[in-house]
C-alpha cells in the first residue's frame, strides 16, 4: 500500500511535480490556468483582417443587389421586363401595317416592381374603306398581343380620322371598341367617337372605360345626345365614363 508523503501536494512518489502554479491555477486548479495575452500587434492585425471581410462581404451584397434592380429596370435574357424593347417591337409592327401613316410612342410607364404599361398613338390614313380599317385595328391589335408579356402590357390609340378606338392584347375588347365607335358615330348630331381608356390609366376593365362622343350639340340636344351615347355604352362596357366634346 503506497501512502502519499506528507506536504507534497497530494502527489505520489516518483511522479513529476508541477511546475509553479499561476494565480488561475492555484485559485481554481490547473485547468483554468489563464492563456497567453495576444500582443498588441496581433490584436490589430486580427482587426484589420475581420473588418477587412466585412467590408468584402458588404461590397458584394451591395454589388447583387444593385444587380437584381438594374435587371429589373433593363430587362436581363427575357426573364425581366423589358418595356423599351416592348415598345420598339410594337412601333416596328405597327409601321409595317398597312394603312398606317405615323406611329408615335409615350414613355413607358411603370405600375409595379416589375410590371409596366406602354402606350403608342397609331395615325391611319383617314381615306381607309371600313373593311382596309378594320382589318388595320387587327392587325394592331395581334401586334400588341404578340410583343405583351413578361410583365409588359401594350396598348395603343388607333386614330381612324372620324373614330379613336384603343388597342389591346385583348382581341374582344378591342372589337367591341371599334364596333362601338362606329354605333356612337351614327348617332344624330354626332361627328366622331373615341373609344378608348382614360388616358393615365390603360385597361380592358369595362368600368374603366372612357367614351367621348364629338358633338355640335347644346342644350337639350347635348343631353338627349349624351344619354343616347351612354346607353349604348354601358350596354358593351357596363359602367364605363361617357363625355362629350366640340369638334
């Protein structure tokens, strides 16, 4: 049986001693003995090296980031709306058509994060038999269906002369449009129709809407006439604003 020898710490005979414990080690014993102290150097070294990494990492969020806008703004590969490109495409095809004079676009306009509308003003020439007008408002309106999408719509003003009717992707809505026009300005007293949209705000709703019938007419005439119009109207686009304007 082996007995510790007295004052030696608890230590058997024949193992090594420890070394002089420091003030850690001889408080809370030798596991917590304190660790070397990092020299100043070293301190801003290891500064300089985690503030430099901050500084990288937050340069490339900030460069994806400003990545992601910029593609949402520009259009990247087809996958982000491209509203230029949109309205370019349609003037294309809409000079092509035939009867077609001028074509003039607005700026595109932007409705949501990545949603926009644009909108061009189509002059045909005012002689056009029905038939020549009614086969150019289709193609205009397979045109605007063709370059829509990918978060852009199209719209267009068809000025017929006598008749304004809007264009959409919408093929029904744009018939009714035309079709409309075309009963409003067989009505007494009046000398032209539009047939379109209130002009910030382009849309196939039939409540959104806009009808102006062009009239000489005062009075008692201007009402009877204007009634006369806004039945017709909401009989096609139920809820739709009618007007009334001088030549």
């Amino acid at each position: 049986m082996t007995i510790d020898d007295p004052g030696s710490g608890g230590a058997r005979p024949g193992w090594p001693q420890p070394a002089e414990p420091d003030d850690l080690d001889r408080a809370f014993g030798p596991d917590t003995a304190s660790a070397p102290v990092r020299t100043p150097k070293q301190r801003v070294g290891r500064g300089a090296l985690v503030a430099g990494g901050v500084v990288v990492t937050a340069v490339v969020i900030a460069v994806v980031l400003l990545t992601i806008v910029g593609s949402v703004q520009d259009g990247v590969g087809g996958v982000f709306p491209r509203p230029q490109a949109a309205l370019d495409r349609f003037h294309s095809l809409a000079t092509d058509v035939d009867g077609v004079r001028r074509v003039e676009d607005q700026d595109p306009t932007k409705t949501s994060f990545a949603s926009y509308d644009v909108q061009s003003t189509v002059t045909l020439e005012p002689t056009l038999s029905d038939a020549r007008r009614t086969a150019a408002v289709r193609a205009l309106q397979q045109a605007a269906d063709d370059v829509s999408g990918n978060g852009v719509r199209v719209f267009a003003v068809a000025d017929l002369g006598a008749l304004q009717v809007g264009i959409s992707a919408d093929r029904d809505a744009t018939d009714r449009r035309l079709a409309l026009a075309r009963q409003l300005d067989a009505i007494g007293g009046v000398s032209g129709a539009r047939c379109s949209w209130a002009d910030d705000a382009p849309s196939d709703e039939p409540s959104e809407q806009t009808v102006t019938v062009v009239t000489h007419g005062t009075g008692n005439a201007l009402g009877a006439i204007v009634a006369k119009a806004t039945q017709e109207t909401h009989t096609v686009f139920p809820g739709a604003a009618v007007e009334s304007a001088a030549p």
